[in-house]
C-alpha cells in the first residue's frame, strides 16, 4: 500500500466514523455520551489523510528539462547523471517513489466496510437470553424519593435496584411505568420486561430484567418493545443464566411501542 492508498483509507475511515456518530448509527456501538469522542477522532482521520494527500502531491519530481540538465546529462556541476558512481536526483526520486509499505495496512479497509455497509441492530432478546442480570445481590443502596407523576416514568435498572436493594422501600404503593423489550430470560423460561445496559459500549452490554406477573403481557414475540404500567411486588426469582435474583412488577396495564431512540440504559 502506498501513501495516496493509505491517505484514501484514512479518508473513508474518517468519513464512516464521521457518518456513524452525526446520526444515531453511534447509539449500536457506545453509549451516548461518548459522541463528541467520536466525532473528534474522525475529524482527526480526515485531517490526516488530506495532509498526506497535499504532502504527497507536493512531493512528486518535476517535469523533465525543469531541474537544469543540459543536453548531455550533466549539471552546472559537471556531473553526468549516466554515470552510475555519480547518481543524480532522479534516482534518489525513483527509489523514494518505488516504496510501498506493508500490505497488511489494507486491513484498515475492513471496518469502513463495516461502518458502511452493515448497520447491526441494537443488542435485543438473544444476548439478554445468554446473559445473566447485571444486577448482584451484594450490591447496597440509599435511594432518593420517586419523582412525582401518577403513574411515575423510570427505568428498569432504577425500579430493579429499588426493587431489590430496597426492597420496595423507595418505592411503596406508588404506580411505575418501565419500557423495555420482551426476552424469555425469566425464572421459569416466562416472558421478562428486558433493557441492555452498557459501561462503555456495546461489547460489555448485560440485560436488566424484570419479571411480570398480574396482567403480563402474552403472546408477544422476543424483542417486542413494550410499556408496562405496575406496581412494586415483593416477588423475586432467580436468573436461570447465573442465578442472581430478578425482581417482579405486578402489571396492571401494558401497551406495544415502537423501539426508542436509545435502547440501552
């Protein structure tokens, strides 16, 4: 690969990754926060690779007749460039030209054909379904009052933490809303309310889930995304990936939803 090819991959890598995190693409890969991350290395990219273009096109030989020969191929130094003890520019010019670095670097094209070509969907109901909750036992908590709303929007890793950590107690009779996906990661292989939380990005994401009993939603098919309307009961499970407990909501009202904008919590 030589410098324009390398400048060119540079180029479309910092264009896919530009692409990537000005849109929502960014949101399968990492979490939200880190989009200026993002758009600053692929504005780095693109930079690099238009400063190795210029300097690559500035380098190049002159045309021949332009550098001061005369007709008998000797300099105002009475060097004749024939003679091969005494090269002249051009031969420094035709080595420097004639060198290619490794071709491994066409590796560099495989993720622009990634960003590009595929977009992976969110992680849904098969990873939360090899996965056990994100949510320990040993953990401890001191939560806050819910806010106020009747009944009140929060998210499945709040209610779960309160759920379990709590027990209940931040909670009390107050109704909940939670939003997530259908899995069949529950005690008993039943149908759990599911979000994928990340730490950094989408390769450490692990489920929350919430089992749901009451007016459970049924029939619906894996990474259905619904909103459930409940209340705090004291039953738990266990997770049958790793054991750890998973807290229950008794459902008085669900409804299906178009997937959100940020899947993950």
């Amino acid at each position: 690969m030589n410098r324009p090819a390398q400048a060119v991959v540079l180029l479309l890598l910092g264009g896919s990754v530009l692409k990537a995190s000005l849109t929502d693409i960014y949101l399968r890969y990492v979490k939200e926060g880190l989009r200026p991350f993002l758009v600053a290395a692929g504005v780095v990219l693109v930079a690099a690779a238009v400063a190795t273009l210029w300097y690559d096109l500035r380098r190049r030989p002159e045309p021949a007749g332009a550098s001061g020969h005369d007709h008998h191929g000797a300099d105002h130094h009475g060097l004749n460039h024939s003679d091969p003890n005494h090269p002249g520019p051009d031969h420094h010019d035709h080595d420097d030209h004639g060198h290619h670095e490794p071709r491994v670097g066409w590796l560099l094209i495989l993720p622009v054909l990634g960003l590009l070509l595929v977009t992976p969907p969110a992680l849904g109901s098969y990873a939360a379904e090899q996965t056990g909750t994100a949510l320990a036992s040993r953990q401890t908590s001191d939560y806050p009052p819910l806010p106020e709303g009747d009944p009140v929007q929060i998210g499945l890793l709040d209610y779960a933490s309160r759920a379990l950590f709590d027990k209940g107690a931040s909670i009390g009779d107050r109704r909940v809303r939670l939003t997530g996906f259908i899995s069949t990661g529950g005690p008993g292989g039943e149908p759990v309310l599911t979000r994928m939380i990340l730490s950094c990005c989408a390769a450490d994401g692990r489920p929350i889930k919430v089992g749901m009993d009451g007016d459970a939603p049924t029939g619906l098919a894996p990474d259905t995304w619904v909103e459930v309307v409940g209340r705090y009961t004291d039953r738990v499970g266990a997770d049958p990936v790793n054991g750890e407990d998973i807290p229950y909501l008794t459902v008085e009202s669900w409804r299906q939803v178009d997937p959100p904008r940020q899947r993950y919590e």
